[in-house]
C-alpha cells in the first residue's frame, strides 16, 4: 500500500494538523461564522458534516447538498481547506463536484466493507485525501481492510482518524479510546498519518484537553476537534463542541513533544533502560510458561475427576486479590484486569482442550 506524507495535502504539515470545524453544517452563518474564528486561530483544514448518520429516526441528519455551496465559500473567502464526511457514492459524487477538498469516511461505514467498497469505486482517478475513522468496534483487520479498498482504487493521499471505540462497560469518555489500536495500525503500516478526534473519544469539552495531550504524547500527526460559533444551541454534538475562542485556549495549553533526540546522554540512559526492560520481559515470559504448564496440570486433574473447567468463585477471588496486590505495588486496575483476565482466557483455553482431547 502506498502511502503519501502529509505535505502532499497541501498544507503547513507543521505538527500537529489541526482540522476543525462544526458537528453539522447547520446554517451559511453559522459555517461563516465559526469559519472566520478558527482562520484567526490558524486552522488550515474546515470540517464540517453535510450529511449525518444518526442512531435513530427523525433527528437532524443534516442539510445535505445545500451545505456544500456554505464549504465553497469558506474555502475562497478564508483559503481554508475543506473536509467532510462521505458514506456513499452520491455523497462522494457530489462533494467532488462542489470542490470539496478531503473526505473522511465514518466509523459508522468503515465497518461495512460494501459500503466502503463503493465509495473506493467513485474515487478511481481522483486524486484527493482520504482519511478513515476506526471502526465502532476494535476490529484492527477490519479498519486496515478499509485502507486497502481506497488505496486500490489509486488513493495514495491517506489518513488515519483515531475516534475511540464503543463499549458496554462503564467510563467516563464517550468512547473508550484503546490507545493500543492506534499503536498497532502504527506499527503495521507506519507511514500511515494518524489523526486523533478527541471530540468523539470524550463526549464532554472538559475531556477534550486531556485526550488530545494524550494523542500527541503517544504520536499522532494531529488532531480533529469540533468547534461551532454557539455550541450550546448546535443541532447536534452540543456538549463536545467549543467556540473558536476555547478551542484556541485548548490549542495554546497542548505540549508539543519531539519525535526523538540526538542527545547522547539521553541515548545512552535509554539504551541502559530498555535493557532492563528486555530482561523483565524475558522473566516475565519464562513465568508465564511455568504458570501455563500449572494450568495444564490442573486441566489434567479436573479431567480425570469430571470436574467443569471454569470455577467461577476461583476466579472472583484472583481477580479480587490481584487488584488490591496491584494497587498496593503502585500499579492500575486497568493494567490489572486486563493482564489477568487475558491470562486467565489462556488458562481457560489450555484446560478446556485437555478435557476433550
């Protein structure tokens, strides 16, 4: 797959890209207005949303094709960049022929590989950015599949949107961000720009700041981040959405880190860490063996005693333990639980094959 930096955009590729803009085009004065105060800030990509999927019926899904004309006009009045999104042939038809810039596909789509499809066949022969949000699951083969489907119809100008993940359990953000999935489509096809949309991980402003450090901490390349001129009356995303003027506060707090150093002190203090790191994961490997070969021995025994794999108060009072032994060693409930219920899925899997082999 051949992908091209972001300086074939056609913008500053200062780090990082910021693209910003409304949930929804809404209204002229309204793109207009939010338009003029992100061009203060600086912004060099306007987004804004024509045509909007929405979970259920009768709620505004967007103004559709007049909105493309509010786009043209921002981008010859403020020399701003365009983007929108696109979730079908006709969207991509007719955001080309208005002269709309780059296109994003949503997570709502890149989970439909025929809808995906489509819209790689309406992009034969133009040469345009595409960037792609994950999808609504952590599916990483079905979001690299996606790229895939556009980079063969001759799209080279692509783009990662890292907007987290929906999930049944209890958190504080919209959508669970699962920084690890944004690593991997890293190191699988690191070319690959990757643009972080703390808007849609948090749900609320007061996460935003948070998510968006975070992104520019582990790599990203930018950031997409909804701004509307009133965001409290916006028809849709109000809570997420700043005022040009708090978006810039936003911008203004962030801590840009470098990507590396040619500091010899650092390389060699790091060098010396990393060391110790490769020896703890070696311990740590050789320990896991030696409890899998314990999880075997007990598959045996519970097999010759017609005994069920799965203890579920066995199971309740580790992970009870653990966490509280993780938490006094310093370490998170996060880190804990997942190690432990991966372990214990491994425990699981190595037991139930004994006991029908």
């Amino acid at each position: 797959m051949k992908v091209d930096s972001i300086e074939t955009w056609g913008i500053n590729a200062k780090r990082p890209v910021i693209i910003a803009g409304p949930c929804s085009a809404e209204s002229e004065e309204q793109v207009m207005e939010t338009a003029k105060g992100l061009k203060e800030l600086g912004v060099q990509i306007f987004r804004a949303g024509i045509w909007k999927p929405r979970t259920r019926p009768n709620s505004f899904e967007g103004v559709g094709f007049e909105g493309l004309a509010w786009l043209k006009r921002v981008k010859k009045e403020y020399g701003m960049l365009t983007a929108t999104e696109v979730a079908c042939q006709k969207h991509v038809n007719e955001a080309l022929k208005m002269g709309v810039d780059i296109l994003w596909i949503g997570a709502r789509t890149t989970v439909n590989p025929f809808a995906v499809q489509e819209i790689a066949n309406e992009l034969k022969g133009v040469d345009i950015p595409v960037l792609i949000k994950n999808p609504i699951n952590p599916d990483l083969e079905l979001w690299i599949g996606a790229f895939e489907r556009i980079a063969g119809a001759g799209i080279t100008k692509l783009g990662a949107i890292h907007r987290g993940f929906s999930s049944f359990e209890k958190i504080k953000y919209r959508n669970a961000p699962q920084w690890q999935m944004a690593i991997e489509l890293h190191r699988r096809i690191p070319e690959l720009p990757i643009i972080c949309d703390p808007s849609h991980m948090a749900g609320k402003r007061e996460y935003v700041q948070e998510l968006a450090q975070k992104s520019l901490d582990l790599g990203a390349n930018g950031l997409i981040i909804e701004s509307h001129c009133n965001p409290d009356v916006a028809l849709s995303d109000s809570k997420q959405q700043f005022t040009p003027k708090d978006l810039g506060e936003i911008l203004n707090s962030l801590v840009v880190r470098e990507r590396g150093t040619n500091n010899a002190d650092y390389k060699e203090v790091m060098s010396e860490l990393r060391a110790k790191i490769d020896v703890l994961d070696e311990m740590l490997l050789d320990t896991l063996s030696k409890r899998m070969d314990v999880c075997r021995e007990m598959g045996k025994t519970k097999k010759e005693n017609n005994v069920q794999v799965f203890q579920s108060h066995r199971w309740d009072q580790i992970l009870t333990d653990k966490l509280a032994r993780g938490a006094e060693k310093g370490l998170s409930n996060e880190l804990i639980e997942k190690t432990f219920k991966a372990i214990h899925q491994e425990s699981i899997n190595i037991q139930t094959e004994i006991v029908n082999s």
